[in-house]
C-alpha cells in the first residue's frame, strides 16, 4: 500500500505472469516502493471510487499507476478516462502498459490524458528503465492534470 | 409515279385539255368559214338567176322588133340562146347540191326550151310573111303566159334560194358567236387546267417534301420521325431511305444502350467482388493482427520468465558458492546448470525472440493495409538520399557505391514511399556479392506514353542475383533467399508490395543469378482513380 512518503505503484494487469514480472524486475531495479496488484479494470475503479462513483479520497498523493490495456469486464482505456475525468484523481500519473504499438491506440490513449504508453517489450530493460525514471521523476515534482509528452 | 412523269404530267394535263378546246375551236371556225362560203354561194346563185332572166326578155324585146320592123333578120341570130343556155348551165351547175332547185332549174330550162320553140314558130310565120298571123298569136294570152312561167319560176327559185340565203347568213352568225365561246371557254379551261394540275402537283410534291425536310430535321435531332409519306416517286424513296436511316439508328442507339448497360453491370460486379476482396483482406489483417497481439502476451511471460530463471541461477550460483557443499559436488551442480540449464534457457531466449520478430513482421504487414496515408505530391530525390544517408554505416562497412541518378517526385504517402526505398535500396546493399565491389544504382526509367499517370522507378545491383525458380516467391511473406546473409523475417518485399499496391502502383524484379537484380517499382504521378488502381495488379517478370 502507497506510503505517505514514497511512491506507491498500483499495477492493474489481468495476467499473473505480467503482472509478477513487473513486480520482480521493479524490485529488481531497486524500486523499494509500495506495490499493490488489481487483476482488471473493475478492480481498479472500485479501488478509486465508491458505490457511487464519487472518489474513495480526496487526493491521491505519491501514486503511479501502470494499466494494462486489454483487460476483460473494464479495459484500461475506460479506467483511464474515469480517472481522467474525475478531478480528484485527474493529477495521478499513469502509465499504459499494452503489447499492442498500433499507433491509433497510442494516439487514443494520449488523447485521454495519458502519461506514458508503453509497449509491453519482450526484453523487459527499456521498461524497468522506464518506470524508474518516471518514479524518480515523480518524486520531485507534480505532474499537470491532463498533459501529454511527461517522459 | 417518278417526279419527271409528274412533271411531264403538269404540263401535258393543261396541254391536253388545250389541244382538245383548240380543235373545238378549229372545228366552230371551220364551219363558221364553210357557212361563209355557202353564204356567198347562195349570193352567186341569186345573181345567176338573174343572168338567166336578162336574155329570156332581150329576146322577147327582140321578137317584137322584129315583128313591128317586119324584118326576121334579127330572130335568126342565135346568140341570145346561147348566152341562155349557158347561164341555165351555170346555174344548174351551182345548184348541183340542192335537187329541190335543180328541179326547179330544169324546169326553167324546159319553159325557156318551149319559148324557144313558140319563138321559132313566130320566126318561121315572119319569114312566110303571115304578119298578121304572127301579131294574132303575139296577142295570144298564151304567149305571154310562157314569158310569165318563166319570170314566176325565176322568182320563185330566187326566193328559195333568198330564204336558203338567210338561213345560212344566220348559221353563219351563230357559228361566230359558237366560235368566240369556244375561245373564250378553250382560254378559261386552258388557265383552269394550269392552275388545277400546279395545286395539285404542289399539293402532292410540296407537302410531301415538307413531311421529308420534317424528317430529315427530326433524324439530325434524334426524335421519331412522322408516318411514312405516300406515293411511289423519289421523295417516297428519299422518305423510305430516311425511316431506315432512323431504325438503324435506332437499333444502334438501343445496341449502344444494350452494351453500355452490360458494361455497367460488369463494372458493379467488379465493384462488388473488389469491395468483398477489401473487406475480407481487411477480416483477415484484423485476423493477423489480433492473433499476433495474443500471441504477443505468452511470448512476454516466456520470455520474462526465462530471464527470471537466468537471474535465478546467477543466485543459485551464489548460494552454492556459499553453501558447504564439498567441491566435487559443487562442480557437478555447477556443470548442470551451465551445460543443462543455461543452455537451455539460450534456446528458448532465441526462439523467443524469433517468435516475437515474426509477429511483429506479422504486426507490420497487417499495419500496412490499414494504416491511412496522407498522399501528396513527394520529393523522391529527398527520400532515397535520406534513406542512402541512414544506411551510410552499412554501406561503408560493404565498400559499396550507391548512387543515385535525379529522381522526379511521385504522388504518394511520404513515409510509405520511404519505406518502398529503404526496403529496396537495403535489400541491394545486404545482398551484395563480396566477392566484386558493389555498386547499387537508383534511377527511373523515361516515361512510358501507355502510362502517363505513372513512372518507373528501378533499383539495380550487381550482388547476388536470384535464382529463376524464386522469382515468382519473391514477393511472398515469410520466405528468405540468403538468411545467412542479413537479419530479417523476409516480410519486406510483401510488405512494400502491399505499399506499392495501395498506391495503384506495380512491383517487379529482373534478375540474372551471379550477376545482379533490378527491382522496377511503378508509382503515381498524380491521384489515381480506383479504376485504373484495379487494372493494376501484381507482375513478376524473369
């Protein structure tokens, strides 16, 4: 769970191994942060919102989230037009995490207000790289409510 | 009826008619001429008669001379007989015609023969001297009354003939005025006779040539001509002609009609089969696509875990290092895991990796047909000598020389034509011979007047070559010539083939093996109708 300090990483993956890889190679790369794992995007939106639909806090502080994009029930993209849409939880950073580079999707996905699009690589190094640099780059400084081009 | 006889009918109509009144006209002439002639014949004859009258009272005249002188002397002369007898003669001789008159001249001639004869018997009583004889019977009554039958029947033949007189005077006058009305009535009916065959020749011939001019007018403007004018002459002919000339028209309208609707239908058709090849080209990218994107998910996991495993026997290593294992064993647990399990690990790493290329190439091939482009006029000069700068590492480490020759701009997607390059002048630069220095040419061929929308660009080498029998494969995905050679999944030339089609364009390689390969790529110079893109096709030649 997200420490009041640190930078807490919410991964939101429907499959076990991604979403076990993720964490190891997070770990591996010295990222000591909290880690919490949903299995899709229902899971998500019950974690950000009440019964009815109003934020579960008021502000979501040190929290990166990486979202899977194909997910069954809810997939990334609606989760990441809720939290866009909702000004308590437009300012969290969130990166998409997909296997798909279809340049619409990306496109798609940064009209939204995305953060950061990710290919999911078969090599897992740029990525690693990535969260990391992000999560450093966090840590110092707020990232505007709906911004394209953070990395 | 040809046009001429009807000419000839116009004039000969009225002249017919004229020649039929100038004979009535001759023929009432004719007679008013003969009544003419009998008119003076009757004048001839009354004056005659006259000339009969004058020697029968000469004679009379004579004989009493010749009683009161006493001398016979002047009775014996014949002369006054004569002259008598030929003018009864004459006078018979004019009344030869009339056996009424004739009578009545031969009954003058008897009563002039019988005073004749009563003459010769006073002649004879003077010459005896019976004087007194003589003047007795000069007093008999009926002496005179031979002198008197005579001058009566004179007269009465005259009035006769002063009666036949009148009436011929009166059939001479009635023949005149039967002769002015024939002129007048041969002058009238020669006008009418004109006048009628002209209306009804231009009746016939002029109405007729209106229909024909209407019929003609209509053929030039393509409308339904009017019902066939009647007759048998050449503007019947002409009509006749003209009807054809617009049935045929007609049928060639409707034959134009016929094939310009097949061709239509065939072009729906085309249309329709072209639209189902699109979508089910686009059903079985969506398909590619989507199952290189599942696949993509297990390759993730294989290939994270692996690495995991690597991590995880990097630790295994520590631990044994630490662990107080005695050496042998130590040895033999780090013998299994480099030369099992490493290894292992290695094979699977590569194959994944391969895997993943395929499906990314699989991802790019599906990508190409649905990726919208953003045609525009290119500068192809810029394009290839961007493409021959990025591959300027490459190029060094082969010694090649690649040059390029001016290049016109196409019409097209600026980056897919960039691709269309990179692919062919790469291809060139990996596939070079090296056993020869290696020169890549970039240039286009002159414009072909067939294709005016297009231009042919080539890419020519001298590396390798292709053998004949691959050729045909050339531009399929998947397949490799020279795998050994450069690294790649061989879905290049399908996908730039796939460029080239989208664009309305054509790709074809000629090749010679040992010797070197042309590419030759078509590309548009303006915007292509989808028309001419479906004429083109995929070519390959030897």
């Amino acid at each position: 769970m997200a420490d009041k300090d640190e930078v807490g990483i919410l991964l939101v993956e429907d499959d076990d191994g991604h979403a076990l890889l993720v964490e190891k190679n997070l770990r591996r790369a010295g990222l000591s942060n909290g880690f919490l794992r949903l299995k899709d995007g229902q899971e998500a939106l019950d974690y950000f919102f009440n019964g009815e639909g109003v934020p579960a806090r008021e502000r979501f502080e040190s929290l990166v989230v990486l979202l899977d994009v194909n997910m069954p029930r809810v997939s990334g993209v609606d989760v990441l037009k809720r939290l866009k849409e909702n000004e308590s939880t437009a300012a969290i950073p969130i990166i998409m995490l997909t296997t798909t580079d279809d340049p619409r999707e990306i496109e798609r996905c940064y009209d939204y207000g995305c953060n950061l699009y990710i290919t999911k690589p078969v090599e897992y190094e740029a990525f690693i790289e990535a969260v990391r640099r992000l999560g450093f780059f966090l840590q110092i400084i707020k990232v505007p409510p709906v911004g394209r081009g953070v990395a | 009826m040809k046009l001429f006889r009807k000419g000839l009918l116009l004039v000969a109509i009225p002249g017919m008619f004229e020649l039929g009144l100038l004979g009535i006209l001759y023929k009432s002439q004719e007679n008013a001429t003969r009544a003419e002639v009998w008119a003076l014949h009757t004048k001839d004859v009354i004056i005659q008669a006259g000339e009969v009258r004058e020697p029968v009272l000469l004679q009379s005249a004579r004989l009493r001379a010749a009683i009161i002188l006493n001398d016979p002397s002047g009775l014996e002369k014949n002369d006054l007989w004569d002259s008598l007898d030929k003018e009864i003669g004459e006078l018979r001789a004019l009344v030869g015609d009339n056996t009424e008159q004739r009578r009545r001249v031969e009954e003058i001639g008897a009563s002039v023969r019988e005073y004749r004869q009563w003459i010769d018997i006073q002649t004879e009583l003077l010459k005896n001297g019976k004087r007194d004889e003589l003047v007795a019977a000069l007093r008999d009554p009926k002496a005179l009354r031979l002198i008197q039958v005579i001058q009566r029947q004179l007269v009465e033949f005259i009035k006769v003939e002063e009666n036949l007189d009148e009436q011929r005077l009166k059939a001479v006058s009635e023949a005149r005025l039967m002769q002015n009305v024939a002129l007048v009535i041969a002058l009238l009916g020669a006008i009418l006779a004109a006048a009628l065959a002209a209306r009804i020749f231009s009746r016939d011939v002029g109405g007729r040539l209106a229909v024909l001019t209407g019929n003609a007018l209509k053929l030039t403007e393509g409308g339904v001509l009017a019902q066939r004018v009647g007759g048998n002459d050449e503007i019947t002919e002409l009509d006749k002609v003209l009807h054809e000339a617009s049935a045929r028209l007609r049928q060639a309208e409707d034959d134009a009609r016929a094939y310009r609707e097949e061709l239509e239908r065939h072009a729906r058709e085309l249309t329709a089969v072209n639209e189902d090849l699109q979508r089910q080209t686009q059903d079985n990218e969506m398909f590619i696509y989507s199952v290189s994107h599942d696949l993509r998910s297990p390759l993730v996991n294989l290939q994270g875990f692996s690495k995991e495993l690597h991590h995880s026997v990097g630790e295994l290593h520590d631990t044994i290092n630490a662990s107080d294992l005695n050496d042998g064993d130590k040895q033999r647990i780090r013998d299994i895991i480099e030369e099992d399990v490493e290894v292992s690990l290695r094979f699977i790493r590569t194959a994944v990796t391969r895997s993943a290329a395929i499906i990314d190439a699989m991802l790019r091939l599906s990508r190409v047909g649905r990726v919208e482009y953003q045609a525009q006029e290119t500068n192809v000069d810029e394009i290839v000598a961007r493409v021959i700068d990025a591959m300027s590492n490459t190029i060094r480490e082969r010694q090649a020389l690649v040059v390029s020759q001016p290049l016109p701009p196409c019409y097209g997607d600026p980056t897919a034509i960039e691709q269309i390059f990179g692919n062919l002048i790469g291809n060139a630069v990996n596939y070079l011979d090296p056993k020869r220095p290696g020169t890549v040419e970039i240039g286009v061929l002159p414009p072909d007047p067939g294709q005016p929308d297009f231009r042919i660009y080539y890419v020519r080498d001298n590396g390798l070559g292709i053998p004949a029998d691959y050729l045909s494969k050339m531009f399929s995905a998947f397949h490799r010539l020279h795998a050994d050679v450069a690294q790649g999944e061989g879905v290049g030339l399908a996908l730039i083939k796939r460029i080239v089609l989208r664009h309305g364009g054509k790709i074809w390689v000629e090749s010679v093996e040992g010797a070197g390969t042309t590419f030759y790529t078509s590309l548009p110079v303006r915007p292509v109708q989808p028309a001419t893109q479906l004429a083109q096709g995929e070519q390959t030649h030897g």
